[in-house]
C-alpha cells in the first residue's frame, strides 16, 4: 500500500515506473515528473485501463476513492473508463486509448502491442496529459522531432494522425494537426530487399550449395524443405507432424494454421485462414529424410535454431547474395517468368494477400490442383 509520503517523493527516472496501491491502483511516474494516478481492472475478460488524474490535483485517497466508485460500476458489469470518457475532458492519452481500444481488434497482437508500446514511450510521458483540443501542429511536430529514428517519428505521426481523425467526428477536436506536419519529417527509407537470386538456373545452384553444405542433418533438411515450400521461415520452425495431411485427392499437403502466419488479429484466429502447402515428390522424401529426428506426431518437424537455416546459407558461400527469405522472392520471380498466366495462383501459394476475392474464382479441389502443379515445377527447377 502507498503512503502519501512516498507519493510525494516520488522522483522521475529515465524510464517511466510504476507505484502500486491496491485494487489495481497505481502511481504512474512519467520521465517529465508527470504522476498520474491510473486503474488497471478487466471487464468481460479483457485487461483495460483508466486514466484517474493527475497528482496532485487528486491526492491518494480521492484517487482511492475513485478506484472504489470504479470497482463498483464493474460489479454490476460497467465499464468505467466508458463512462470517465463521457464526462471528462479527453486528454490526448484517453483519446489515444479509446482508438486503440477501437481498432486493437483489427490487429494481430504484436502490431496492437507495437502501436499502443510506441505511444507509451515517445508520446504519454510529455504530451499525455494534455487536452487533445489544445495540441496544435507545433507541440506535434517537436514531439516527433525529438524521437530517435526517422522511421519511428513516422510511425508515430501515423498513429497520432489516425487518433486525431477518430476524435475529429466525436467531437473532441476541431482540426487535426498529425496531418499538417507529415510532409516536416524526414522521408521514409528506400524498403529493404532481401537477397535472393531470380534465375532457374542461379536457384537450382544455390539450392546444391546448401544441400552440400556441411551442417548438422536436420539443419540441412530444413533449409532444403524451406527453398522446396517458399514458406516464412517461422512457419517452418514451427511446424509439426501433425500439420501434414492428405487432400481430398489422396496427395499430401501441409496444413499451415492461420496463427503461424502473417495475419491480422482476427483472420489468425480462424481455421478458414490456414494455408495449405501441396508437398512436392522431393519435399516428401525431405520429410522422410527428417522423420528420424522428430518422429512423434506432435513434435516439431526441424526443432532448430532462429539462426541455424541462415547461417547455413552463409556456410554454402551465398552471403549477400541469398537469404532464407530470399526463396519466396526466387519462387515468385521464377515461376512468374516461366508461367505468366499463373501470377494469382503464384500469389495465393505464398499465402500473400491478393486483392479482390481470389479464393471464390475457383474451388478449394482447382485451388490445389494449381498450387500442386506449381511445387511440382518449383520441385523440377532447383532439382532438375
């Protein structure tokens, strides 16, 4: 339990802290020296969190007090940062949470910890506690300026533009200023490529250096099964015997569930997301070769190293030149070439998502059957 002394003294830190009463009451301590009392609590099973006051304008048992009326509407199933946003003034924090709370459902769950993590450290500290209506482009634009790393002040300007364009509508501001500096930060860099050769032939070669490079067996095998599927390498890492399966056509084919791939939130939660991988002749004989290592159905297929499959590719002499990654580059530039007419399927084999709705032009039999003839082809170019 807190005392007032100790809310007193209380002294800024480089890193912002936490104080802990009780109840979910806690003494936020920004770097600025702002202390501002906040509740943590879960309504409907979701942790939330409601922004109090400041101190000393509330002091620790009016903060008490409130954390008391709060656990009290939660009783009887209310949600008090709700009704905190209805009748106080929106401080660039609560609006900034109630986006969030908004949109989190939109994203996967490192994105939304990424975004409302970005928040706590470059903006909530010394701009937090301000009335949103009061921000002007000014305040926003020394804000942005003083974060380390051009990228990062974009992402937030984008974050921040976003936040006022949801409070806009609500009436909570008049203008959006996030809008008027994004032309003032520096520009975004060029993006980044990864290394990857895109010839049939350039690929079949570097698919021999890593198949002869020397490496543990199972190395060895998963970084053969990675150029053979032109999967993500944490999908590979994560798989497991019983994701492999048989289709409707008696083929065998790997079933990728929706939460190891690069989804949104929502569509990592549903089965109808998974992505099925077609195995070709010589990505069987690969599994076969690594059943040895891993035989039990539920084990991983490769249990290896974050690292392992890239430092292989170095050992094979293909540094700079290609990376575990660089396969999917090299699948759809190849194939691309070679089956120009197939640019879809090409796309809907690398689980990327194309726009328009793909998956109703043909059924799921003909979705496989292309994606089959495709591997097959891929199979042929770096083992022919």
């Amino acid at each position: 339990m807190l005392t007032n002394a100790a809310v007193k003294s209380a002294r800024p830190r480089p890193r912002a802290y936490k104080l802990f009463d009780g109840g979910g009451l806690h003494l936020f301590v920004a770097p600025t020296g702002l202390k501002s009392w906040r509740l943590k609590y879960r309504i409907a099973g979701r942790e939330k969190l409601l922004v109090i006051g400041q101190f000393p304008d509330i002091a620790l048992d009016g903060a008490r007090a409130r954390r008391d009326q709060a656990r009290a509407a939660i009783a009887i199933g209310e949600d008090p940062a709700r009704s905190a946003e209805r009748l106080a003034p929106r401080t660039l924090e609560q609006a900034a949470r109630a986006w969030f709370e908004a949109r989190r459902e939109r994203w996967s769950i490192a994105h939304a910890a990424d975004v409302i993590g970005s928040l706590e450290r470059h903006i909530f500290p010394r701009a937090g506690a301000r009335a949103i209506a009061a921000i002007d482009a000014a305040e926003l634009l020394e804000l942005l300026e003083s974060i380390e790393g051009a990228e990062t002040a974009r992402r937030v300007r984008q974050r921040l533009d976003a936040i006022f364009a949801f409070a806009r509508p609500r009436g909570w501001v008049e203008d959006n200023p996030a809008a008027l500096i994004a032309a003032e930060l520096a520009p975004p860099a060029a993006p980044i490529r990864h290394p990857a050769v895109t010839t049939a032939a350039d690929a079949r070669s570097a698919y021999r250096a890593i198949a002869s490079a020397g490496a543990r067996p199972i190395v060895n095998l998963a970084a053969q099964f990675l150029a053979l599927t032109a999967v993500r390498v944490g999908s590979l890492r994560l798989a497991t015997w019983e994701e492999i399966e048989i289709d409707d056509a008696g083929a065998p084919l790997w079933r990728i569930p929706a939460a190891h791939l690069k989804l949104s939130r929502a569509r990592k939660a549903s089965a109808d997301h998974d992505h099925l991988v077609p195995l070709s002749r010589a990505a069987r004989a690969v599994l076969e070769a690594a059943r040895g290592h891993s035989g039990e159905p539920t084990a991983k297929i490769f249990p290896i190293g974050e690292r392992a499959i890239g430092e292989l590719h170095d050992r094979a002499g293909l540094a700079g030149r290609h990376v575990p990654h660089g396969w999917r580059a090299s699948f759809s530039t190849v194939l691309n070439e070679a089956m120009p007419d197939e640019r879809v399927a090409i796309d809907e084999a690398l689980a990327h998502q194309v726009k328009g709705k793909v998956e109703s032009a043909y059924n799921r039999a003909e979705q496989l059957a292309r994606r089959r003839a495709l591997f097959d082809a891929w199979a042929t170019v770096l083992t022919g």
